[in-house]
C-alpha cells in the first residue's frame, strides 16, 4: 500500500450515509494482528475464518445476515496508532450495525459523540421515515493514523460503496445501482479519548475518490 498524498482529494464536506450509499452500488462483483475486528476481513481481502480471539471487553455487533462489512487491519506496530485504528474499526462496524437498525445502538453511542453522532442519528431517522435500510457489503481499507496529538487523531481511510444498497425495509426489495467512482470514498474521522476508548467525534468526506478506487 503506499502511502497517501498530503493533497488527495481534500475533503470537502460532511457526508451522512443517506447521501453515500444512495446509487453507488455495483451490480458486479484495525487493529494489530491480534485483535481482529469482529465481523471484518484482513487487509489481504481474504475470509478471515474462524474469528481470532476477541480482546478483553471487545464489543460483540448484530449484524443482519445479508449486511457485510470488512475492514483492513492497516496495522502500524505502533501500540497508540493501533489503538487508535482498533476502535475506529468498532466505529465503523457500530455505525453499519446501526445503520442496519436504523437507529443508535449501545455499540454506536459507546464509539460515536458530538456533531458526527448527531450527523448520523438524522440518517437514522431519515431511513426509518422513508422505509429504507442498508444491505450488501460495504468495505473500508486504506487507514492510517494522519495526525495524533493530545488525546485527538485524524484518521484517513476510503470506502467502497460498489456492493452496498438500500433495501426497501417492507419489501425487501434491492436498488441495485451500477458502480461508478462515486462509489469510491476519502473520509477522515476525527477521534478523541474518551476514558479507556477512541470516539469519532467529527466525520468528512469526499465522493469520487480515484485513489481509493486504485486500492480498492
């Protein structure tokens, strides 16, 4: 993986997931080694099997069947850093598995605060008020710890929205929309410690990212 560009696609503006998982779909096909985010897949794109052995006090997600996530470990050997990308792993799954509940779960309150929260929470109740939830596989990869300094991170990551839908939550209908760039994310998460974990407390990000559809 090489490394990011200072000037990438400069984020623009905050994004809620209404926006960006509307018609990106396709109709084609964390943390150090030792702590597996549950639910995810290794950076190398493969099943990662049997789960490893969960962290002490790890959260445990409910995924429905048909919502998938992997992240990358993106792991740095540097015992903060990771740290720091564990829990944006957790953030990550917590705001799918609360995405696929359409509303704030435990595991999204615990990783998520201030204006991103309160971003994503509006989401929630948009996809409750119009019907909608969240199916496919949605995959998050290229992270890395960009900035770190008193009890505040950046981290940059992509996403790759080309097999993640909205379903149709009575019907359970698919809009399966094709691939485009735009289904290629550049996000950033600004973190914060709070007591023994990482919350994101701010969220921006640009669609159309040809560097993350490269690493992809």
């Amino acid at each position: 993986m090489k490394a990011r560009s200072a000037g990438t696609a400069a984020v623009a503006a905050a994004l809620g997931a209404v926006l960006l998982l509307a018609g990106c779909g396709g109709d084609d096909g964390g943390p150090s080694s030792g702590d597996k985010i549950e639910g995810a897949k290794t950076d190398n794109k493969e099943p990662s099997g049997e789960p490893s052995e969960k962290e002490p006090g790890a959260p445990e997600f409910d995924l429905p069947d048909d919502v998938r996530v992997e992240i990358a470990e993106d792991a740095t050997g540097d015992e903060q850093k990771d740290a720091i990308l564990r829990d944006h792993g957790y953030a990550l799954m917590a705001q799918q598995e609360a995405y696929a509940a359409t509303g704030a779960t435990p595991n999204f309150t615990q990783y998520w605060a201030g204006e991103a929260a309160a971003t994503f929470a509006a989401d929630f109740a948009e996809y409750r008020k119009d019907g909608v939830t969240i199916t496919g596989l949605d995959t998050f990869y290229f992270r890395e710890v960009t900035s770190l300094k008193d009890g505040r991170a950046v981290v940059a990551y992509c996403e790759d929205q080309s097999k993640a839908y909205l379903k149709n939550a009575g019907t359970g209908k698919v809009d399966k929309t094709p691939t485009t760039l735009d289904s290629y994310i550049d996000a950033r998460a600004t973190m914060e410690k709070s007591g023994d974990n990482w919350q994101v407390v701010d969220y921006q990000a640009t669609r159309g990212s040809k560097e993350c559809r490269d690493e992809a």
